[in-house]
C-alpha cells in the first residue's frame, strides 16, 4: 500500500478487497454446502464493517450505501455458521468425553448431532432464498458502484483533513487508539458482556493490522496482532460450547447433554 495515496482512495482500495471476499463467497454459498464458504463470507462482512470504522474520517457519511437490507440475510448467515461450528468443530472433540462407552448416552449424542444437521440444511436453504431477494442484489449492486467511485477519486483528502495525509502517521494513531480500548475493555472480562465486547475489539485489532500491515511498525504489531488473536481464540472457545449448548437445547436435545456442555462452556471460560 503506497504512503503517497490519499486516505479516500486508499479507503477504496481496502474497502473494495474485503467487499470482494464477502460477495465472492455469497455467491459460491449459492451452490456449495462447505462450511468454509459461510465462515469466508462472514469473514469478509466483519472485515469489511471493520474497514469503515477505521476509515470513516476519509467517507462522506451521505454517499455511504445504506446496508439495511442485507440484515435479515447476514441474520440467517450467522446462524448457519453457528450450526456449521457446533457440527464440524466444537462438538467432535467433546463427543467421547461424554459418551465414555454408553450406549443411552451414545444414542443421544448421536440424536443431538442429527438434529443439528437437519437445522443446517434448513438454515443453509433460508441463506440461500434470501440472497434471491431483490433488495440485497439491488444493495450489493449499489455498494459496488460506490467502491469504485471511491477508488477512482483522486482528490488530496475529504474535508477536515488537511493537506496530504502521511498513512503511516495516520494508520499508527488510529491502530493505537483502538488497542487502548481493547486494553480498557480487557479489564472487564467477568460478564458475557464484556467478554463479548472484548471478542469484538479485538476483531477489530486484528482486521485493522490486516488491512494497514505494511503502514505499521512491525515489531509492535505482530505483538498486538498475537494478543489480538489469542483473546480471540480464548474467548471464542468457550462462546461456541456455549452456543452449542443453546442449540442443543432449542432442538429438545437430552437435559444430561445441554448441562454437559454448559459446564464444558463454564469451565473454559474460568481457564480464560
């Protein structure tokens, strides 16, 4: 990323690449059942919503599309990938520590792990209606005419910034700023609140240093970067046994099992 482009174009350009992973993977959904897929489209939404937070002094709030009617398809999005992670990644290593060869527990494990996936491949279908809508088309196509338009501007910078804005000066105020509230964030990790808050900044952290990588001091930020991650992965861990644990319980699944992986999600949560 070249230091002598001005933050309104360089806003295109980051913008424009994370648009492209979101909408590229919305489109393989569309025919493909691989998990990866939602989880890339996810990404690439988290990142791109990310993106504008962190260049919203180079975007003029009026020309910024309206992303409304994508909500109800991100909505059925992210169920999926909950049902997704349950079934491919947080249930299978559990398994045989609740099972431990019986056969009542066995078969009810397995009748948990068949309704997950039939609720998938419902969920996967009502992903798939909602991208027919003509509203999200119509959105999508709106926010592409507006990232090129975006990247094509060559004016020095948006109003309120004066004269030639030096990136890297501008990259590191504001990756530091939002480690400072990542930092302020970390002290309170004792409520699903604020470790939910915490899970989010440091998204941001991360897909911030991914995106202004090259205009950042390198040392410091492969440090922040790993601190990111592993409160991330932390924090994570214990959300989708949690999580899987509210699904099992919306299917009816056996009251043994849901507590089990209440008391699994309880207890990774202590540990972090």
């Amino acid at each position: 990323m070249a230091s002598d482009l001005s933050l309104t174009v360089t806003a295109g350009h980051v913008l424009r690449e994370m648009f492209c992973q979101f909408t590229t993977n919305l489109n393989a959904l569309r025919t493909s059942d691989d998990p990866e897929v939602v989880h890339q489209a996810r990404v690439g939404w988290r990142r791109l919503r990310s993106a504008l937070r962190l260049f919203k002094p180079a975007l003029a709030v009026d020309a910024v599309p309206s992303w409304q009617a994508l909500q109800p398809m991100l909505t059925f999005l992210g169920e999926l990938r909950d049902l997704d992670v349950a079934l491919t990644d947080t249930l299978p290593p559990l398994a045989d520590a609740y099972t431990a060869g019986d056969a009542q527990r066995t078969d009810a494990w397995q009748a948990m792990t068949q309704a997950l996936l039939q609720a998938a491949n419902l969920q996967r279908k009502s992903v798939r209606y909602a991208l027919h809508e003509p509203t999200v088309g119509a959105t999508l196509l709106a926010a592409t005419q507006w990232l090129e338009q975006l990247s094509a501007q060559t004016r020095p910078v948006d109003a309120g910034i004066e004269g030639k804005v030096f990136l890297q000066g501008w990259a590191r105020r504001r990756l530091v700023r939002l480690h400072e509230q990542l930092k302020l964030a970390g002290k309170d990790r004792s409520s699903p609140e604020g470790q939910h808050r915490v899970r989010i900044l440091a998204k941001r952290m991360r897909y911030g240093i991914e995106a202004m990588r090259t205009l950042l001091p390198k040392r410091r930020t492969k440090r922040w970067y790993q601190q990111a991650a592993s409160l991330q992965t932390s924090l994570g861990a214990s959300r989708d046994v949690m999580q899987a644990g509210v699904l099992a319980a919306k299917l009816e699944a056996d009251r043994g099992l849901v507590e089990f992986l209440r008391g699994v999600a309880v207890g990774q949560t202590r540990l972090g």
